[in-house]
C-alpha cells in the first residue's frame, strides 16, 4: 500500500520560492512515474510536472516551465519528491498534490493519469 505525505505550502509573496515535500512510503518500483498536480478554486486538477523514478526524466507544464524543479531522493525506507517553485505567480496559488503509479516502461508525463494520491498542501501567492 503506498502512502503520500505532501508538507512545504504555505504563503509567500509574487516572485518569491516555496519548496514542496511528498513522503512516500510503501513499495515503490523502480519504474514509477511521480509527479505534482495542482488544483485552483473552482477549476479541475492540473498536472504541474513529473519524474520517472529509473531514468530521471522530467516533465513540465508549459505554465511552470523554467521556473519549477522537480526532483527526486530515492533513499529507503521512505522515497522523497520534491518540488522547488521559483518566480511564484498569484495564479501558481492552488492546492498542490502529489502522485503515483507504476508505469514499467510506460508514458510518464506530468499529464498523465495517477494512481496513488497524498491529500494536498495549500500554496497561497500574494
């Protein structure tokens, strides 16, 4: 059973950084597609980026791109995924989740779906 733990939101001013945190334990394959998604008030959920755990390949949605990272700490028991957000938007404000799901030799994009969800963690900029 895998379990996702986000931490890092809060509040913080346009133009600054934030750096989210997702806990994940429970087996996690080598070849997992990770990502970020976030959802603002009112409107549907929004892949932001994704890792393939194997290779380290990324993915960005074209609103974040150059300006978030995302990144990976492999080390067990528990595996880390990291987002670092960077020129923060009054629009960046949502709630962010992060994600799951094995994929083999599958598509890992920062669009696809997930099947391991955390319960989120609210970034405010303004």
């Amino acid at each position: 059973h895998v379990q996702l733990v986000e931490s890092g939101g809060g509040w913080v001013q346009p133009r600054g950084s934030l750096r989210l945190s997702c806990a994940v334990s429970g087996y996690i394959a080598s070849t997992t597609c990770m990502g970020w998604f976030r959802e603002r008030a009112g409107e549907g959920r929004e892949g932001v980026a994704s890792i393939y755990t194997q290779t380290g390949y990324t993915s960005y949605a074209y609103s974040v791109k150059g300006r978030f990272v995302i990144s990976q700490d492999n080390a067990k028991p528990t595996v880390h995924l990291y987002l670092e957000m960077n020129s923060l938007k009054p629009e960046d404000s949502a709630m962010y989740y992060c994600a799951a799901i094995p994929v083999g030799h599958g598509r890992c994009t920062h669009d696809r779906a997930m099947d391991y969800w955390g319960k989120g963690t609210q970034v405010t900029v303004s």
